[in-house]
C-alpha cells in the first residue's frame, strides 16, 4: 500500500497530498463520512468529532430498542409528538384511562359522569395512566374541600339571625322574611315590609341564606 504524506501547515491545519484524505477507504466508509459532515473537515477534527459520537454512543449500547425514544425537533408540528406520548402510556381513547377506587371524603364511590370528565381531560393533556389517575384523585380532594368550605360558610351565616325569624320557602318574587311565623309580604310583586313595622323586608338575605 502506497504511503500517504500528511503535512501540517503553521496555521494549524492538516491537508493531505492526496485529493480527498479519505479516497483510498472503501466505499461504504466514504458514504458515512460525506453523510456524517466529515468531508469537508481536515483528517485531525474529522477523527476528534467522530470519536465524540462514538463516545456519546457507547451510552446506548445494548439498551433494547424499545427502550430508546427518538424526541421529535423543537419546532415538529403537535401530531409528532404523539407518539411520544403514546410510549409514555397515552392513549387516544379516553376509556383507556381506568381511574379505579376514587371515593368522596365521605366514602362514597366518585359518580361516572365525573369520571368520564376526567378521562376525556386525560386522554386530551395526553396524560400517562398514573399522571390521570393522579388528577382525578386530586380533582376529587378539591371538589370535597371547596364543598365543606361552602357548607360551613352556609352554617355559620345562619348562625348570626335571630331564632325567632325563619325564611319562606316562596319563589323569589314572593320570598321574604316571616317573623315569628307570620308572613311580611303584601304579595306576589309587591315589596315585601317586615310584619307589623312597615319597613323593607330583607328578601334578599332570605334568598341567599334560605
């Protein structure tokens, strides 16, 4: 085999006597060095960045191929990025997501209305299985806690009125505060005046806290 000269110039850079440094490998080998960027690159930083990636490599090797995930680029449409969800447990059919025992505060069993909520939020976030069972479970903490909240808040403004002053269960146009069990409205659309003094009645407070 004929020698090939490889001369360095004093600015640093390698150039061979040859045409291409890389003319007298095989085909094949000339194929992935074009392919690789490596053409245009003086012999020296050709061998420096492929030993990089052989390195980078080395990390893989061996790993199964179904436990390797190519990530679409930055700028890949949504549509790409499915099938990297669906590696991670996502499913297009909402159905596929089980969410099993969710329960109330209370003990009862989470209706399947709310369920299929929570399943189409899943299956539309593109959610793993224990990412969506993790959001209903948390769906359903805060659903109670706002509810308890609402009903002490509900208690203890019934707390501050009077025993004696209960609330008519009337339409709205009607509604008004009775005093000790008489009714102060003077009827259906008329203003309503607390039983005996002739002042405004506080239909309002009765719609709110009734």
């Amino acid at each position: 085999m004929s020698e090939e000269t490889i001369t360095v110039e004093s600015t640093g850079t390698v150039t061979a006597t040859a045409d291409k440094w890389y003319s007298a490998l095989d085909a094949d080998t000339q194929g992935y060095i074009t392919s690789r960027g490596l053409a245009d690159k003086d012999p020296v930083q050709a061998f420096l960045d492929t030993a990089k990636a052989h390195k980078e490599a080395q990390a893989y090797i061996g790993v199964p191929k179904e436990q390797l995930l190519k990530l679409p680029k930055s700028d890949a449409p949504p549509e790409e990025w499915d099938s990297v969800y669906e590696r991670l447990g996502y499913s297009k059919n909402a159905d596929d997501y089980k969410l099993e025992g969710l329960k109330h505060a209370d003990g009862t069993d989470v209706d399947d209305a709310m369920k299929d909520f929570i399943r189409a939020q899943a299956s539309d976030l593109k959610l793993s299985p224990s990412a969506a069972q993790k959001l209903a479970e948390n769906t359903i903490k805060q659903l109670d806690t706002t509810k308890a909240a609402s009903t002490a808040e509900a208690a203890s403004w019934s707390g501050l009125l009077p025993a004696s002053i209960a609330f008519s269960t009337r339409s709205p146009s009607t509604a008004c505060i009775r005093t000790n069990g008489r009714p102060s409205t003077t009827g259906s659309g008329d203003v309503a005046t607390m039983a005996g003094t002739g002042n405004p009645c506080a239909c309002s407070a009765a719609m709110i806290l009734a």
